[in-house]
C-alpha cells in the first residue's frame, strides 16, 4: 500500500496545546506553527565537477495556504547557498547539464508545467517546452544535444505528427473544460490512480533538441512508459543509451495492469521506431535502468515474486545491449536497494537501502557483489556523485531532523576501505533548530509474537521529568510494508506529537521493512495476527516503564496504521482513544473499491470470490463491530482512491450506531495524505485537541 505537505486556522497555532515547564537554555518545544516555518530541501544534485550542489528549497505561506519551491546552489567547499531561482511558483527536478554550465528544470511559472533551462551563474531562464499536455522529469543526453521528458496523453493520437497530436491534447483539453456533462465514463482499470482521475492518459517519453525544438514522442502506443506508482519507482526511471540513440525506459505492465507487478525494462529508439522490452523473462517488477558510464553495463532493480510489491529489490547487471543473462550482485543482502548510482569507474554501484530503522549508505563491486556499508546513521536518500568520483551528494533526516542537502567525501580505491564524512550543504534550518527542544528519540528491542525481536523508538517529551507519569502516543506506521525510521515527515511528525506533552511510541512489528525480508513477508495475510501480536508486547513493555500512566494512553495510525486502530477496536481497551486517518475498515469493501488490486490479492492470496475467502473474513475490523468500545476519531478524503472513502463512512456509522463518542473529518480536496498548508494546519488542531480530550498531557 506504499506509495513514501499545507487557509489560515488562528492563533492556537502560535503554541502547543501543551507547554512542558522546562526546556533547554533558550529553546523552546515544537509548535504546529514551527513545521511550516521549515525550509523543506529535496532533490540535491552534484555538479559534473563536484563543486556545487543543486536543490529544491520549499517555503510554505500558512496564511496564504501556498508553497514556492526554488533552485539553490551550494558550494561544496566554503561559502554560502545562495537561490539560482527566485519565482514564486514552484522550479523543481533540477539536473546539470554533461559539461555543467546549465540546469534544466520543471516549473509551472508559466501557469503550466514546462521545461526550463537556466545558466548555472544566473540570468533568466529559457523556456524550452510548451506542449499542451505538459512536460516534467527532463534529463540530459549524455553529449548534452538532447532532453528527454515525460508527458501524459491521450494515447489514440501519439502516432500522429507532433503538431497535430498536440492540437488535439489541447482541444480534447479545452473541449473537457468547456463542457458542461462532467460524466466520467470508464472501459478499464485504471480509471483512477491514488488521487487522479487517469481518463485513458498514457505517460509517455519525450525527446526534444537541447536547443529547442519540436519534441518527438518515442514511446506512442496504449502503454506508459514511466511508472504510474511510486512504489516502482527509484528517481529518474528512464535514461537515454550511452551513444544517445535511445531510450531505455520501466514500463507499466502491457496489460492487467491494475492486478499485475509485471513492470519492464524497454528500449524506444529516439529516432522513432518500435519498441522493444529487455526482461520479459521476469514475470515480477523491472525498473530503474542506469548505464555504467563506460558504456559496457546495464544495470537495473528486478523483483522475483510476480504481484507482490514489497518483494524484495536486488540490483541485476547486464551487458549494455541486454543480451546476455543478467546477474543479480544483491543476491545475499536481505533488504533492498532503493535508489543506486553508479560510481565513475563503472565496477562500483552505490545505493540506499533500509537497515534496523536507518537508511545507510552502501557501495557494492559488481565483480564480487559484496555491499559495504560506506556512510552510517540517519535515512538518506537522492544520491548523486561527480565525475571524478571524489565527492558525493545526498539528502539526510532524522527525527529530529527536517531534510537537508549533505554532501561526503572519503572515497578510497577499495569500497571495504571507504568511510565517508558527511557534511551539511544547505544549512536551511540552522537558525531554526537552535531555538527548539527537540529531543533525540531511544530505541529499544522487545520480544514480539514468538520471541522474535520487535525494534521501537521512544521519544520523551521536552521538559521530561522521569519521576512523573507521562501518557503514552502509540503510533502505528503504514504500509504495512514500511517502517518507523530515523527519518522526517510533515505528516506524522513524531517530535511534534512529543511535544504536546506525550511520551511517543514508534515500533516497527512484524511486516515491517528494513529488519530481513522474512519479517517482511509474515505481514501478508496475517494483519491482526503476528503484527497485533508484536504491538500488544510492545505496548506491554512501555506499561512497565516507571514514567508511563497505564491509565493515560492514546494509539493512533493512517493506511496501515489506520487500520490497526480499527482492528484494535475489536480487540483491545488498553487506549483511551483511538485516531484512524484513511485505514482500511472492511476487506470486501477494499479490495472492489481501491485502484492497485495486485496488493490485495497477494495479502490474501486472491480475490475474494476465490478459495482464499477465509483471508477477507478472519481479519477484517468490520466484523468484530460489536466488540467496538472507544472513543474514535476518523480522518478520511475523497481523493484517496488507494483507501477509500467508503472505508471511514462504514466505520463512522458503525460508531456512531452504537453510541460510541467518535468523530470524522472529511478533507474533499485531500487524497490519502493531507498537504494543503491550511488543511495540514487544521488536521494537527484537531487531532491534538481530540487526543487532548481524553488523554490529558503532561507529567503528573
């Protein structure tokens, strides 16, 4: 279910709804208000030399309910960032040219999003694109001649001139507004994806002169040629050959594409010309093709379990034409490669993968498929390296740590020898982290269900006095295939639910990523078994804490963790109230309303009208509806077409049928996260004052 944000609300946002009487000298604790004064970093990108890294720097205006995102630069050396962009809409996907004096960038500052490119020493930027259908994710040639980008459109006119195909985007566009039957008619799945409307779009690749020009598209066809879930996607999922003759591409599965994984590896000739697809042999996930840049490998990420996307990824090489069997150089590292890059040599692959809570840094030969672990701590992410291979960029969060752009250097000819240093570049919230009371979290292991170790974080509050007792937060993550890191979010920030006066519980139970893939698996078709099992011991561990009032504790959840709240409805009075945002709440309901029907038939074994009927039943929250007790708050949007609204509706006349106290707030302009900035700001009002209400703040 994984897919891995913000009008004006008042003044409560100018403190917390609690104030621990302590803080540290001159510090004070997070306030809902101080999440949207964060410069939120994304996407850093080092120059071809090493000397710069690029960035996207977010600013949100609660009071106008809006974001701009600009261009930064940083040094590598010394000095001080400084903006490349200056808009006041949103520049974002920056990536340097091959000889480094340019960026090209994605940005809607012509009220469209178009393709710009703008010298590296400033000036204005160029517009390079103005196709009716837009245009994101643009990348470079490697000769620097040519841009490839992606673009959805209307598939039935993709054969066509590029003149003629585009008029007829933009009048099928025009013609859509102006109409006043807004019916919405539907021949296939999907019909809509997470929170769009798809109405028989394709995304299909682009590729236009450096210069300027008319763009060709090269994958035309009923098919997409990027990926349309992020769960299969690592970064730029395309990329051109190493002569720039073609491109190579993860396509969607060529059909049953809402209940299959089969994503491949395939190959459009820029000049025009018929596809062709490297890994049909693999019936599972093909992605994220990166050429070594000699130009002799191929390397990409491949799954082995066809419609089960939390399998596990390994990195596959290949010679460059895709001809001979590929290798697998993961094959004994029990977790997966997130994002990878290649190192300049062309015989080192670096990547991200999670391990224990953190996301390290990895380096792995492809002669000996050894990873070694090269940078330690944290969750990073968006690697990039320079040419000469001495000097590495990277994003890095931790808990208490909004995201920010790092760069390493310590690169030694032997991986097992390299151990780099990490230093902040972007230092966007220097200021800002020095005047808060943010504590660092603990983690501890417990047994879980069987004995096997359950990893948890506890973060106390600011001003934790360890002779009082404390309520307890028990958060539950996502996914279920997904993890509490030591990462950031602006959605579920554990710092910030600390600060409101709460001892805060992140575990990471049976289904979680990141401790093997064996713990991963045993999630599937067991929700309320093993994983329950895991949370009930963890939450038996905090009750024996000296700190901890049994009598003052609070769960709550979204996606996964949204379903865990209904599920501990049935099943357990331990929490004096219970938080659901977009879980799942009937398992028949789910499964013939969601869009990705390939994850629930893999967590029961197939759809429910087959011999896996039990599966639906057994854990499913509806059914123990007469055993429901606490008091419940419920979040759920329209536009969340991964979990449907239907799912909150059934669980809140439930509810509210049986008298039990409860609430639900519906966003309609929300899909399955809240990002709008007023809307955000609104959520944590309410969510804090409801867990306010019935477990009281603070040490006593």
């Amino acid at each position: 279910m994984r897919r891995t944000p913000l009008v004006y609300a008042g003044l409560f946002l100018l403190v917390p709804l609690f104030v621990p009487a302590l803080h540290a000298e001159g510090k004070h604790a997070l306030t809902v208000e101080d999440l949207f004064r964060f410069k939120r970093v994304a996407d850093p990108q080092i120059s071809p030399d090493g000397k710069a890294v690029s960035y996207t720097l977010t600013m949100v205006d609660l009071p106008g309910n809006r974001t701009t995102t600009n261009i930064w630069l940083a040094s590598t050396e010394i000095g001080d960032p400084r903006p490349l962009t200056n808009g006041t809409k949103h520049d974002r996907h920056p990536r340097w040219s091959p000889d480094g004096a340019q960026i090209l960038f994605e940005s809607d500052r012509s009220g469209e999003n178009q393709l710009w490119v703008i010298d590296v020493h400033g000036g204005e930027a160029r517009q390079l694109t103005t196709i009716a259908s837009e245009a994101g994710n643009g990348i470079w040639s490697p000769d620097g001649k040519a841009i490839a980008f992606v673009s959805a459109v209307y598939p039935e006119y993709s054969d066509k001139p590029f003149k003629e195909s585009n008029a007829l985007n933009k009048q099928r566009k025009e013609d859509a507004a102006k109409n006043p039957v807004k019916a919405r008619v539907f021949t296939k799945l999907f019909y809509r994806h997470w929170d769009d409307w798809v109405e028989d779009k394709r995304q299909h690749l682009f590729v236009i002169p450096a210069a300027g020009g008319e763009p060709r598209d090269v994958t035309p066809g009923d098919r997409d040629a990027n990926p349309t879930s992020d769960t299969f996607s690592a970064g730029d999922d395309f990329t051109f050959s190493p002569d720039g003759q073609y491109l190579v591409y993860t396509a969607t599965p060529e059909r049953n594409e809402a209940w299959s994984t089969n994503y491949d590896i395939c190959r459009s000739p820029v000049a025009g010309g018929k596809a062709e697809c490297l890994t049909t042999e693999n019936k599972a996930a093909d992605g994220a093709p990166a050429f070594s840049p000699d130009g002799r490998f191929l390397a990409y990420r491949a799954q082995r379990r066809p419609g089960f996307e939390s399998d596990r990824w390994e990195i596959m090489v290949t010679d460059a034409q895709a001809r001979g069997k590929p290798r697998s150089i993961t094959t004994d590292f029990d977790s997966s490669p997130a994002m990878f890059i290649w190192g300049p040599d062309s015989k080192t692959i670096y990547f991200v993968a999670e391990e224990k809570a953190a996301s390290p840094i990895y380096a792995v030969s492809i002669e000996t498929g050894k990873p070694e672990k090269i940078l330690e701590g944290s969750t990073n992410s968006s690697l990039s390296i320079s040419k000469d291979g001495k000097t590495l960029a990277f994003a890095r969060v931790a808990l208490n740590h909004p995201a920010e752009a790092f760069v390493a250097t310590g690169f030694s000819p032997s991986a097992q020898e390299t151990k780099l240093a990490a230093q902040n570049k972007s230092r966007a919230n220097a200021d800002l982290l020095n005047r808060l009371d943010m504590p660092r979290p603990e983690s501890v292991t417990v047994a879980g269900a069987g004995g096997t170790p359950m990893q948890m974080w506890i973060l106390k509050p600011p001003g934790f006095d360890a002779s009082k007792k404390w309520p307890l937060a028990f958060l539950v993550h996502g996914g279920p295939q997904g993890a509490w890191e030591d990462g950031w979010s602006f959605r579920w920030n554990a710092e910030a639910w600390a600060a409101q006066g709460y001892v805060v519980a992140l575990p990471n139970p049976r289904g979680s990523t990141g401790f093997g893939q064996k713990y991963v698996d045993e999630i599937s078709g067991d929700w309320g078994g093993k994983c329950f099992e895991d949370l009930m011991a963890g939450l038996a561990f905090l009750e024996k804490q000296p700190y901890i009032d049994p009598e003052r504790m609070g769960a709550a959840g979204a996606s996964f963790g949204g379903y865990m709240m209904n599920w501990f409805q049935g099943h357990t009075t331990k929490f004096k109230t219970l938080i659901t945002h977009c879980g799942v709440y009937n398992f028949d309901s789910m499964y013939a309303t969601t869009d990705e029907i390939w994850f629930d038939e893999w967590e029961h074994g197939g759809p429910p009208w087959g011999s896996q009927r039990e599966s639906y039943e057994k854990f499913s929250p509806h059914r123990y509806a007469k055993e429901f007790k606490t008091p419940m708050l419920i979040i759920h949007n329209d536009r969340d077409f991964r979990v449907p609204l239907s799912e909150g509706f059934q669980l809140f006349s439930t509810l509210q049928r049986q008298g039990i106290p409860s609430k639900m707030i519906n966003f309609p302009d929300e899909s399955h996260w809240v990002l709008k900035p007023a809307n955000s700001a609104y959520w944590h009002k309410e969510v804090f004052a409801w867990l306010k209400k019935y477990v009281p703040p603070g040490g006593r």
